[in-house]
C-alpha cells in the first residue's frame, strides 16, 4: 500500500497556507501541516487565527485542490503559558477540519508541564483535535522514553506521541520503547533523514531540526527499521527543511524530492 504522505510546513516554510496547499497537490502529497504559531525566531508562521481572507484563501486551496490538513502547529508549553489563550488556535484547527495538535515541553517544571497538557490535550479535545507531544532533544523532554512517561502521568487516552525519526535518532529513544506504546498513542509520524554520528552539538541538533536536513534514504538514519515498530498505515508526514535546495530550486521543487525519495524507500 502507498504511503499517506503529509507535506509538513517546514519543508517549505516560507510559503503561506493556500501555496503548501497547491503546491502539496502538485507534488503528490494527500495533506499538510500548517505552522500557525511560531516555533523559533528563525522561522515564519502564518496568523490564520486572526487574519480572515487568509484563512479564506486557505480554506479555498483546500476545496479546489481536495488537499486537507492533518496537523496544526506549534504549541511551546511554556512556564508562562495561558492555556485558555489557545482557544482562537484550537478553533482555527477545527475550521481547517485538522485532526492534531503538536505541542513541545519548553518547562522545566516537569509536573506543571505534564498538568498543562493534560488541559491542552482537553481544550483540544473540545474542538475535535488530538494533542500530540513532539520530543526534541534539546528540551526537557528529549526522547521518546521521557515522552512516552509524562504522557502516561498526563492520563489523558486522547494525547499522542509524535516521533520524529530526526528527533528519535539523534536521542536516547530506543525501538523497545516504540515496541511498549500503546498504537492509538502514534497517530502519525515525522519522517525525515540526516546524516549521522556518535555525538552532537546542540548547535548542530538545531541546525538539522529547523535548517537543513536530507530526503528519507539519503542519509544514514535506518528510517525503514524505526516505522517497523510504529503502527502500520499511519500517515507519513515529511518534514525535511533543505534551505539551501530551495533557495536555488524553490519550495516546490524541494516538496517533490522529497516526496519521492520517500516513495522510493518505503515502498521498496
């Protein structure tokens, strides 16, 4: 069976909504995720909470091209966060018809995070969405095995875990842990592939995560032996930033071979 790919906003973050869109149905991808708040300082997102012809033109992309959106991002809880404040972006989600919410721990107090996204997992909830919990390995929660126990302590069955092959390979995440999730807690993946070594920096963790990765099969991550533990047919998100690339050759162009690539690995 052919993968379900998603085209996650990352892979072409300067484009705006409607353009992921278009260019996702273009370039062979079913949905995309959609960065509606910011994750770094570094990279844009797009106000459709508050900026209504931009959600119309969005909304519009999505019905002349049959593209929807699977995920909505990015949640940082931090100490400081308001979790009523999310209401406007929960809401936006559920007009956009998205089925997640991706969230990261940026609190170092473990026990009011854990508390906070049990009430975010709730909000969402409200709204027909699933909060997920990405782990980086730069943050209090840095791999899947840390992930895996706050969301347990969050006791909520609707939270999942989003696992990153990046993310999972460059952590302490181990493919017994994968092997003791409950399926229902993996509700999508984020595939992506980079070279790899015995140590990095954290300079060198976030450049990958957020400016240059590599297509699926192209680098030295074993992107096929980690989905064999993950739940079968889940939707494949490709999140794989290649600034340079598009620079040179355009999002669009980076969209595709990156679809590809994919194709060619997971269906070999």
């Amino acid at each position: 069976m052919r993968p379900r790919f998603s085209l996650a906003h990352l892979t072409v973050i300067r484009l705006a909504p409607p353009r992921v869109i278009e260019v996702a149905a273009r370039t062979g991808y079913e949905t995309v995720g959609l960065r509606l708040t910011g994750g770094a300082e570094t990279t844009p997102a797009y106000p459709l909470v508050d900026d209504k012809p931009l959600m119309r033109a969005t909304k519009a992309a999505m019905a002349a091209t049959g593209v929807g959106v699977l995920d909505i991002e990015f949640v940082r809880i931090t100490p400081e966060i308001d979790v009523s404040s999310l209401e406007p972006f929960a809401a936006a989600g559920a007009e956009l018809n998205a089925r997640y919410m991706i969230t990261s721990a940026y609190d170092p107090d473990l026990s009011r995070f854990t508390d906070r996204l049990a009430a975010i997992s709730d909000l969402a909830s409200q709204y027909g969405l699933r909060a997920v919990l990405e782990f980086f390995p730069w943050t209090v929660v840095p791999d899947l095995g840390a992930a895996l126990r706050v969301v347990e302590a969050a006791d909520r069955p609707a939270l999942g875990v989003l696992v990153d092959t990046l993310h999972f390979n460059r952590s302490a995440s181990r493919l017994d842990d994968l092997d003791r999730i409950s399926a229902s807690r993996l509700p999508f993946v984020h595939v992506s592939d980079a070279p790899v070594q015995s140590s990095y920096t954290t300079e060198e963790l976030l450049h990958a995560a957020r400016v240059e990765r590599l297509p699926p099969g192209e680098g030295g991550i074993d992107i096929k032996r980690i989905l064999g533990h993950m739940p079968q047919n889940i939707p494949v998100a490709l999140e794989a930033p290649m600034t340079t690339m598009a620079s040179a050759d355009g999002e669009e162009a980076v969209a595709l071979r990156v679809r590809q690539a994919a194709e060619r690995l997971l269906t070999a």
